[in-house]
C-alpha cells in the first residue's frame, strides 16, 4: 500500500508539473515598492510570464519591516502558485531581530533560485582629514565616540554594517537614525554626520561627484561599481563582509517538478545579455548556485547572522 500511495503521489507532481503553471502566480515582494526586492520581483515577473505562458504578478505585502509577507507565503499552499523574494533580510536577519517571526527561513522554504548580490560602501563627508579605513579607526581610538555614523532604519543592511564596523574595528561611534538614505544624506553632505554606510549604487553617484569619500565596500569581492575601492577584508577587517542578496523562493513541501519548471525559467532568464547588462550596470552581482549549493547557502546564512547580530549587541523585538 505505502508503494502504491508513493506511486500516486509521484505521479500527481509530474502531472502538476506538466500543466503548472495554469493560472496565474503571484509573487510576493515583502516591502514597498521601488526597493531591491521589488525590483527582483518584477524583472522575475516580466521574464517568468512569457516563458511559462501564465502572468506572473507581484504583489507588494510590506509591514513589520518584511515580516509581513514573508509570514503569508510560509504559510500558503505549497503548490507554486504563491512565491517569495527572499534575501538577506527576512531570510537571515530578522530571526535575530524578531522574537516572534512566526516562521523558519529553511523549514519552511525552499530556494529556487539565487538572483544576485549587492554591497554597501562606507562613505564619509568630504573634508573628514582620514584618507583609508586604517587612519579612520586610528582616529576613532583616539577619539571614542566622537566620530558619527549614519543608519537608515533598523535591521537594515545600512544599521548591521554600522554595527559590524563598531564591532570588528572596536570602536566607539554615535549612531544617528535616519527614515531612510535620503535624509541621511543630507545631513553628510552638510557635514553634520560623519560616517554612513550606504547601499553602493545608491552611494556610487555621491561618490563620484567627490561630495563624499569611499573607504571601503562589504563584499567578499569587490563591487564592480567601484573597482579602485578595496574591500573591508582587504583594508583589515576580515570579518566585515556584507553581501545582501535575494532570490526565488516558495513554500516548503511544493513538488520538485514544480521548483524545477520555475528553476529552468529564472536561470533561463539571468542567462539573457541584456537581463546580465540592466542588473550589473545597476550594482547587482549575478549569482549562480546549483540547488545544493543554494539550500547550504541559505541554511548558513539563516545560522550565521542571528549569531552575529547578537554579538554585535541586538536583542529581538
């Protein structure tokens, strides 16, 4: 009997395989429009509509930074219909920034696929007399507390950069909170704020017209945007490595026939020229994972950051 159930079972996915998708699939943007995540969403939809010949939508689902709609998909049907772009954020922070996250990033998920990374540059105002990251932290030694940084919300990538670099470098710094890299901005610009460790397209521009200095980038590698800039690990700080990243995600127990369809569609997808050209002329560094090597990614991201986030000193909310 336990045969012929495993029988019925394999074949009710591959007869869901062959005919997924044959209604439309949403895809879940946990945070509002206009954010990373929203842009993976819609290049995803644009691309995955055509090929698999069912519209593709995104549907933003923000609140409780990206709690919210990361909670409705661990808890929909498993059967592709519902997807997820998950990240860094709600895949490896907020497990170690939430005390009820009502969800687990790897048991109640599986990856499809990874899209890409991108970094954080630590930018500072112009005439601030530190010309590297090594004369910077002198300087903070030397000077506890007097050097501010800004951060752009908790929990975001901007706030755990800050909190690596006081971390790792051992320095005292003021944290200024911001509503966003807008307003903080404004005040670095004005000298009003010393420091901000800021996503590296966005910082690129500010970058360039000398209106601020770059010291250092997050990644494992350095960021094409800013080929001259060195990395953290490469000016002293090993350590201090960021990469935030995204990707395709759906429910837990969704057959495997069905991930793969989605699977062939999303790579098919990332393999176009101009899809390679309109991300990395944008800052994004196109990852490329089998399955395992995606599951054992996100399964160490998911472990690794809670840990690091506790050690940097954040208690869950």
């Amino acid at each position: 009997m336990r045969l012929i159930a495993a029988s019925l079972a394999l074949l009710a996915s591959l007869a869901s395989a062959q005919d997924y998708p044959n209604r439309t699939v949403r895809i879940i943007v946990p945070s509002a429009p206009g954010g990373g995540y929203d842009v993976i969403g819609r290049l995803l939809a644009e691309r995955l509509s055509p090929d698999l010949g069912q519209a593709f939508v995104v549907e933003n689902r923000p609140g409780g930074g990206t709690l919210v709609g990361t909670q409705a998909v661990a808890a929909a049907a498993p059967d592709g219909y519902t997807l997820l772009i998950g990240g860094l954020a709600n895949m490896a922070f907020n497990p170690g920034l939430h005390k009820e996250v009502r969800y687990d990033p790897v048991k109640d998920f599986v990856p499809v696929a990874m899209v890409g990374a991108f970094t954080y540059a630590l930018v500072a105002r112009k005439d601030l007399p530190a010309v590297n990251l090594r004369q910077l932290i002198d300087f903070a030694h030397t000077n506890p507390g007097k050097l501010s940084i800004a951060t752009s919300g908790i929990g975001t990538g901007q706030h755990v950069s800050a909190l690596m670099l006081k971390r790792f470098a051992n320095v005292d710094l003021l944290e200024v909170q911001y509503k966003g890299a807008q307003p903080a901005y404004i005040d670095l610009l004005a000298g009003r704020v010393d420091l901000f460790f800021d996503n590296t397209t966005t910082a690129r521009p500010f970058i360039a017209d000398g209106r601020v200095k770059a010291y250092v980038t997050s990644g494992s590698v350095r960021d094409s945007l800013l080929p001259d800039v060195p990395t953290a690990a490469e000016a002293g700080l090993p350590d201090l490595v960021l990469d935030s990243w995204l990707g395709l995600f759906a429910p837990a127990k969704t057959p495997q026939s069905v991930i793969a369809r989605l699977r062939g569609a999303t790579l098919k997808g990332l393999a176009d020229p101009a899809v390679r050209r309109r991300l990395e002329a944008t800052g994004w560094r196109i990852i490329s994972m089998s399955p395992e090597e995606t599951r054992d990614f996100v399964k160490r991201e998911a472990e690794k950051w809670p840990a690091l986030l506790r050690q940097a000193g954040i208690q869950p909310e």
